[in-house]
C-alpha cells in the first residue's frame, strides 16, 4: 500500500471513530425508552464513561483532521 492510502484510512478510520464516540456521549445510552442521566451509581458510571469517551472522540477527531491536512499539504 501507498502511504497515502495508509494515512488515508486512518483518517477515515478515526473520524468514523469520532463521530460514533461524541454521538453517543452528546445523546446518551437509551435504556428501556429512557436516556441513562441520574444519580444512581451505575448512571454516574455511564455518565462518566460518556465524558472520557468525549475526550476520547475528540482525540479521534483530531487525528482524522491531521491526517487530511497532512495529505492536503503533500499534494
């Protein structure tokens, strides 16, 4: 494989990753009908879970946009 196409598919690989990670951070998980928020021990897990999850996707993001800078830059 090219390397272009390396960096290629880690920038798609990445920005998938992202959008999924903060889709589901930014909205919550659906329980039975109802969005996972409260103050049980097991909704403050998930709601911190869903917090480094967010940084996580962040990350993700920026990995897929320098990538595409990268690859714009090179051309």
């Amino acid at each position: 494989m090219a390397h272009e196409t390396i960096v290629n598919l880690i920038s798609q690989a990445t920005g998938l990753l992202s959008a999924v990670i903060l889709y589901w951070g930014s909205f919550g998980v659906k329980w039975e009908g109802r969005t996972i928020k409260g103050t049980s021990p097991r909704e403050l897990l998930i709601e911190s879970l869903q917090f480094h999850l967010g940084w996580i996707g962040c990350l993700f993001a920026v990995i897929a946009i320098g990538c595409q800078t990268y690859l714009t830059l090179r051309a």
